[in-house]
C-alpha cells in the first residue's frame, strides 16, 4: 500500500512540476530528485516486505519467504538504471553553470534535495534494522537475507557508479 502511495505522489508531484521551467538544469534537477525520492519509496517498499516476511514467519512458523522483498530490490535496481538514462541523455547534455547559477540553483533547491537524501539514509537504515531481525530468526533466514542483501547491492550498482563518476 505504500508502495502505491509513494508512486501516486511521485506521480502528481511531477504532473506539478511538468511545464514549470524551461531551464533544462532545473528540469534536469526536479527529475533527479523524483528518482530519488522514488528511490527512497523504493527502498521503504523492500523494508516493508522484509517485515512482513518475518511477521509471517514468527506468525505461522513458516520459512523466511524473501521472494516479494527480491522483486521489490529489482523495482530499485531499474530506478537505479533510470537514474543513469536520466544522467548519460539529460544532465551530461547541458552545458556547465557559472558560479552565479550553481548558487541560485543551491539556494533553490538544496532543501529538497536535503529532504530527499535524508528520507533515503532513513528509509535505509530501516531496511539495514529490519534485515538484522530477519538474520537473527535462525541459519536458514540468514542464508536468505545474505542472499536479498546480494540483490540490494546489485540493485544499488547503477547509484554508486554515478557517485564513483561524482567524485
């Protein structure tokens, strides 16, 4: 459910901001920051899935059953690849800014994209609690989550590759 409610909101909030500028570095910005903030949902969707793969075990006594937690790391490995289309197509296209507009543009923007990258260190730091209750519900789980945490990492490939590039 609030997998649906992130995309809604992602949704409309760029139905708001389509049209708003003309000025591709604040496009290019606004569309960075929807995917991290879809990263961010993203991420939150992999820990809800998590936890309810652990409720249901404690519940039923069944086997830790990651496969949902899995699709949800793919979900984030092709935001992740977005991500990258978006920088190689988009942001690599427009010429430098001076010092006048990089001030402007951090004026501007540097509390949302605050917002965003804190809702991200959040929500993965959730992810990283609820992984260690999953690890510690026996052998059998801590092979399965080493298994999602493989995936997590593979899904996060295509965001540490643009902050190797980064600096």
């Amino acid at each position: 459910m609030k997998r649906y409610l992130v995309l809604v909101g992602t949704v409309l909030f760029c139905g708001m901001l389509a049209g708003c500028t003309s000025d591709p570095r604040q496009d290019a910005l606004n569309q960075v920051l929807n995917l991290m903030n879809g990263a961010a949902g993203d991420v939150s969707s992999i820990t809800t899935q998590v936890d309810k793969a652990v409720k249901e075990n404690k519940e039923k006594n069944s086997p830790l059953d990651l496969a949902d937690a899995i699709k949800a790391a793919k979900a984030l490995e092709a935001r992740g690849k977005e991500v990258q289309k978006v920088k190689v197509e988009q942001i690599d296209q427009i010429k430098p800014a001076d010092d006048a507009d990089k001030a402007e543009l951090a004026k501007r923007f540097r509390g949302q994209i605050n917002d965003a990258f804190q809702a991200l260190v959040k929500n993965k730091t959730a992810l990283n609690d609820s992984l260690k209750k999953a690890e510690d519900l026996g052998d059998d789980a801590k092979t399965k989550v080493e298994e999602l945490r493989t995936r997590i990492r593979e899904a996060e490939g295509p965001f540490d590759a643009l902050a190797r590039q980064q600096g």
